[in-house]
C-alpha cells in the first residue's frame, strides 16, 4: 500500500465493475443523442478514459480546466475557467465528467454555464459523490460510489498533486494533509 494511505475504499475490481454499468446505462440513455463527453481536468482523466471506452456510440470528447478563486469564493461558489472547451455545446448532449462532488459548487456553476451556451442537454457523471458535504444544489444523473467525508486520493484524485496514478481508490491518513 502506497505510504499515507488510511484505507482502501474502493478496489480496481470494484472501480472496473461500476465504470461498466455506468457506461451501459449511459450507451442506453444517448442512443439517439448527439453525445459530447466533457472531462474536467485533472482529476476526470482516468475515469473519462475508462468510461469512454464503456460507451458505445459516437461521442466527442473535450476537455476543461476550473479553478475556485480560493478561500472566499468557496462560501459564494464562484469557479474560474483555467482552459475553455475547443468544441462548441450549442446543439450538443453534454455529459460533464467529474472526479468527485464535494461542496457542489464547481459543478453548480459549470452546468448554468453550459446551459446559457447552448446545450440541448446538461447532465453529470460523477465518479464519487461525498454527499455529506454537499453545499451547492447538484443532480447527479450518474453517480458511481458515494464515499465518506474523508480526503480521498487516488484513479485520478490526487492530494497537493500526489495519489493520482494509485489504481484504487482511499483515503488519506489525517496527518498528512493536517500538517
Ligand atoms: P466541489 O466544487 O467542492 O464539489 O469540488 C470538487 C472538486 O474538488 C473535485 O473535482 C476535486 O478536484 C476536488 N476534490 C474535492 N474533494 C476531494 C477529495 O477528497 N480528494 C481529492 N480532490 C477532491
Ligand atoms: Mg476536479
């Protein structure tokens, strides 16, 4: 086990089992949909390459990069734009690829931003969901695990940059990010 690790949560084999129903039930749902899948980098990157790969239609795939303006704006859920979307939504089923939910926040805002560009359709996919921590009014139409109200790393989610390439998913022993 990787050093600062508390707990395994979730497993490769757990990770793999529900990417794969996610992915059928997404593949069902945009059978006849004009499907843009939109990662929120970085923490999207493995579970969007792995859900991907799940679905099976013709999809475009983009990519956006977001940022809370810091302490403050985490209570006013203010979320700056680090690197805008190639593509265009106008017209486009949009399915938002995010890591984890915390606060809600990110997403909260990313949706309303989409929806004013043009989008047909808005929808999340959320790896994890630590919904006792929700702040933010968020629908989730695709949820993979909820997890506790821990610090988790790992499959992408990483803590001061480190964890992201662990193949499980955990939570990450107090003492490290309490220094
Ligand atoms: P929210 O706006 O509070 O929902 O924040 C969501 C973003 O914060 C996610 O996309 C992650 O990048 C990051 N985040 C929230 N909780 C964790 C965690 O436990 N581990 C790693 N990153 C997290
Ligand atoms: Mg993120």
């Amino acid at each position: 086990m990787s050093q600062g690790i508390k707990k395994i949560l979730l497993t490769e084999e757990d990770i793999k089992k529900r990417v794969k129903e996610l992915g059928v039930e997404i593949t069902h749902d945009y059978m006849d949909k004009d499907l843009m899948v939109v990662g929120i980098l970085k923490g999207s990157f493995i579970f969007m390459a792995d859900l991907v790969r799940e679905i099976n239609l013709p999809l475009l795939v983009d990519f956006m990069s977001l940022s809370s303006y810091g302490m403050n704006s985490r209570s006013t859920g203010e979320v700056r734009i680090l690197k805008d979307l190639d593509f265009s939504v106008e017209g486009r089923d949009v399915l938002v690829v995010e890591d984890i939910i915390d606060s809600g926040f990110t997403l909260n805002y990313l949706m309303d931003t989409l929806a004013r560009r043009g989008a047909s359709s808005v929808k999340i996919a959320a790896f994890l969901d630590k919904f006792e921590a929700r702040k933010a009014d968020v629908k989730v139409s695709y949820r993979g695990y909820e997890v506790p109200n821990d610090f988790i790393v790992g499959y992408g989610l990483d803590y001061a940059e480190g964890y992201r390439n662990l193949p499980y998913i955990a939570s990450l022993k107090e003492e490290i990010y309490q220094k």
